[in-house]
C-alpha cells in the first residue's frame, strides 16, 4: 500500500507538517463556528478590493459566486473540511481555487491570517450576543410576569440565611429582575467594544495595497475600524469581555437556583418545580429532585473558569498576533453555548414554580420577623432609634426565653414594661401585612410597589 506524501507548508520549509504537531495545532473543530462569518468576511473584503481597484469586475464576480457555493455546502453539511489545511481560511481558500480557478487565489491579496480571524471571531461573537440578550429579554420578562401574580405573597426576607423582616415574593423575584438587566447592559457594552473591523491590519502593519478598510467595516455592519493595526490583529479584550459578562450572568442564575433548591426542600416547602425539571431517584421512590438548579449552579463554575482562563491567555503575550490565541476559541465559544443555553431554560422553568402562599406565610411569621417594625414604632413615638432598639431586643429575648413564638401574642401590659411609650395600636405594627405594606416607597416591598416596578421593568424591555 502506497501513501500519498504530504505536502510542506510551503517552498521555505523543507520538511512536512510532523503529524501529531498537526493534530494538536488543528482548530478546525472549533472553526467550524465561525466558518459562515469567514465566507462573509471574504466576500466584503473582495467587494472592498474590487472598488479599490486591486480586483476586476469580472473577478469578483467570480470570488462571489465560489464563496456563496461555499457558504451553501456549509449549511447543507457537505463542505469538505481537510485537517491538513489548518483551519477555516485555508479550507475555504482551498475549495475556493477549487471551484474557480487562479481568480480563487487573489482573495488573499491585503491581508492575512491574522486580521481574518480577528475579523470572523468578532463577526460570530456579535452574533451569539445579539440572541444571547434575546434570551436574556425573555428571562426578565417571565421573572416579571412571577413577581406580578405574587405581588401580596408574603415571605420571610433572610440576611445571614436568618429570617429578617417579611417581604413579598413577587419582591424577592424583582431582585433578580433587577441583576439580569444588569447583565443586559453589560452584554450590549461588551457588543459595543468589539464591534470594530480589524480587516485592513494584515498581519500586523497594515498593507500597501490601496484599500479602503472603513468600506469593508460598512459592509459588515460593524461601527468603524480598529485605530491600530498591531492592536487589531493581537487584541482579544472582547473574548474577556464576554466571559466577564457570562460569568456574572451564571452567577446571578446560580443565586437563583440554590435559592430555588433551598426553598424545594421539604424542609421550607416554599415552591414546587414543573416535573420537567426536575428527576426521580434510582433507589429512592419519593424523591423529586431539582436537578436544573443544580446543573445551572454548576455550570456557573465552568464559565467563571473560562473567564480565568481568557485572562491568563492574554498575560505576557509580546505583540502582535501569537499562535496562543488560536486558544481564545474555546473559553469563548464555551461561555456563549453554555450561557445562552442555561438563560433559555431557566426562562421555560421559571413559569413552572407553584409557590405555596400558606407555608411562607407561616415562615415569615417565625422568628420575630416584624421586630424591625416594632423599633420604628417606638422611634415614633420619640424614643431614639438606638434605645428602641435594646428595648425590642429585650423583648424577643423575654419571648424567646418564655416559648412565645410571636411578639404579637405578648400582652398589652407585659410589653409597657419594656417601654411605657407602648399604646394599643402596637399590634398593629407586629402583623405580617402592616409590616409589608408599610414599606410602600420606590423600591420597597409593598405591593403597590411591586406592581409598580413590574411595570417599569416591562418598560425597560
């Protein structure tokens, strides 16, 4: 049997590609990614050379039709991908000549490598952010519709995990409204930072050629072209920008999710998931585990290691372009798939969770959740907030030590020996509802409250 001898990379080298050095430089799975925005970054920057004068008509007319075959194999999964031409460029350079012939082999001319992938990675990064805030839309807005229908459901608030005043549920969702639109400005300011066009670098300088690098930016929507030719070509803050992003994002949704894990157990009761997120036990008959929650919780470390691990890449490289940051790709496409993906299922989840109003309620009422109320109270009637508060404290102690569970259930003339400032109208104050609806200011708990920022919310979206 006869094999075919490779190819060396080119007249200079003498010698091929060692083939497991070829195996463990391939990105071509990776490029796979990004092989459509390579095909468009190749067709602008054709019509850019055309209208600078450095391509013919009729060879444009030429690159054009190749490079839309090309695009059409793609997508139809027949393209050919060959591991010894490296990576996307070569591959698509290679089909093309393929089909057209010498014109396939001018593509190239005023540019290189380096801006083109510089330029692709950008290209499929806007994209994936672009339905990644979709998503994120989404999310917000069932988060909103939850908090709408349980605008009155009162819930024990913790700090420390220790019950702290009552609040409403339809509150404590908005809390996280409020962090995923956070995450939204922050995606939409990461898009805004990488959408400029480094074609035109080449390979660090720029070129000599006579191009026009803002038309090709125009053509491929982007907001300008990078100032710096050096920078352009070795520059990969986005990929950190996106990871940054992501994995805020992933932490945000794990606070959500251990939270809904804390509140399924049947130790607080508080919510129930839809069965389709949630799995049986393969030993244990009676067990409904919240498993989304978790996978989420844990997908929240991946994605902040591939934040750590985009930094790291970026530290020390000397400019301009190093072979290095070939390993970009996959903490960047790691955190757009995985983030994009967890935000989309925990929007379908969210619409599934039953709260059950009668075990918070009764939470809420446990450890003397309207203590706070009773100190404002006296703070009212004109004892110094400091005082109050020792004379608050010495009555939950007092009630604590004496098995009274509610300081509403202590009477009238117990609580005058604590402060004679005390009336009737105390227990008004000490219940769950005077407490919650007290709060009734921007950003307070009150229900009105959570109607009202349900609606700016929808109206931020």
């Amino acid at each position: 049997m006869t094999t075919q001898k490779k190819e060396t990379w080119s007249p200079l080298f003498t010698q091929a590609t060692a083939q497991d050095f070829q195996a463990f430089h391939s990105c071509i799975d990776q490029d796979k990614r990004i092989a459509l925005y390579d095909v468009a970054g190749s067709q602008a920057h054709a019509k850019m050379l055309t209208a600078s004068g450095v391509l013919s008509i009729e060879e444009n007319t030429l690159i054009q039709e190749g490079l839309n075959a090309i695009a059409q194999e793609m997508q139809n999964g027949t393209f050919e991908w060959k591991e010894e031409f490296e990576d996307v460029h070569m591959n698509v350079e290679q089909r093309l000549v393929q089909l057209i012939g010498d014109a396939g082999k001018k593509l190239h001319t005023a540019r290189s490598r380096n801006d083109q992938v510089a330029t692709d990675i950008r290209l499929y990064t806007r994209n994936e952010l672009d339905a990644l805030q979709a998503e994120l839309k989404v999310l917000i807005g069932v988060i909103a519709d939850l908090a709408s229908d349980h605008a009155d459901t009162i819930m024990p608030g913790f700090t420390h995990l220790q019950i702290a005043q009552p609040i409403t549920f339809g509150h404590h969702m908005l809390a996280y409204a409020e962090m995923f639109l956070r995450d939204l400005e922050r995606v939409g300011q990461a898009r805004s930072r990488l959408n400029y066009s480094p074609l035109g670098a080449a390979a660090l300088a720029g070129t000599g050629f006579p191009i026009q690098p803002e038309l090709t930016a125009e053509l491929l929507g982007f907001d300008g072209v990078c100032r710096n030719s050096l920078d352009a070509v070795s520059d990969r803050d986005y990929v950190a920008d996106v990871c940054h992003a992501g994995a805020l994002i992933m932490a945000h949704l794990s606070r959500l999710s251990e939270e809904i894990i804390f509140w399924c157990t049947p130790l607080v009761g508080f919510v129930e998931l839809g069965d389709q997120f949630c799995t049986g036990s393969s030993i244990m008959p009676q067990k409904k585990n919240p498993d989304l929650a978790e996978l989420l919780r844990g997908k929240a470390a991946r994605v902040q290691g591939n934040l750590t691990f985009a930094v790291g890449l970026m530290k020390s490289q000397p400019m301009a372009f190093n072979k290095d940051q070939q390993e970009s790709k996959p903490p960047l496409t790691d955190t757009l798939e995985n983030v994009r993906a967890a935000v989309t299922v925990t929007s379908q989840m969210i619409p599934t969770i039953k709260a059950n109003k009668e075990r918070m309620y009764e939470a809420a009422s446990l450890g003397y959740a309207t203590a706070t109320d009773l100190a404002d109270y006296l703070v009212r009637k004109g004892l110094p907030f400091r005082d109050a508060h020792h004379a608050v404290a010495a009555m939950v102690r007092y009630a604590n030590e004496n098995k009274v569970q509610h300081l509403s259930e202590l009477p009238l003339d117990k609580l005058k020996t604590f402060s004679l400032l005390i009336e009737q109208d105390v227990y008004q104050v000490l219940t769950l509802e005077g407490s919650v609806n007290s709060r009734n200011h921007t950003n307070g708990t009150a229900p009105e409250q959570v109607m009202k920022a349900v609606k700016k919310v929808k109206n931020l979206l």
